[in-house]
C-alpha cells in the first residue's frame, strides 16, 4: 500500500509510521491485524479517500463499498 503523504493527518509522523510498521509486522491474530489496519483507516484525511475513492456511480448497487480511480 502506498499513501500519498498529504493523505496522512499530521499526527502521523516518521516515529508514528515506524511505530505502526512494527505492529503490524508484530500482529499475531486476524483480531490484531484488523486493529492496526484500523489505526491507518483512521490517519487518512477524508478529502483524500474523498478524491481517490467513490462510492457512488456504476459500481454503488454492486456491492462494492468503493473503488479508485
């Protein structure tokens, strides 16, 4: 997964970001794996996911929550 880093809220730092790899390198469980997934979800900028995602158009009935662009 590449982010763009003006995608990122500015809490997200280098010691932040180094600190996030060594959780997720560290997970151990689906449990785990889904919490420190969550923690990027939530570092994303809104107008970012805003522009690079949509959630209406052809694929909105599909089921598909998503898609880029």
């Amino acid at each position: 997964v590449s982010l763009a880093s003006e995608a990122l809220k500015s809490f997200w730092s280098e010691v932040y970001r180094k600190s996030w790899g060594i959780r997720l390198h560290g997970s151990t469980s689906s449990e785990e794996l889904l919490q420190v997934c969550d923690n990027l979800r939530t570092s994303i900028t809104m107008w970012y996911l805003e522009f690079y995602f949509c959630v209406d158009g052809p694929w909105a009935d599909s089921g598909i929550s998503g898609y880029f662009l």
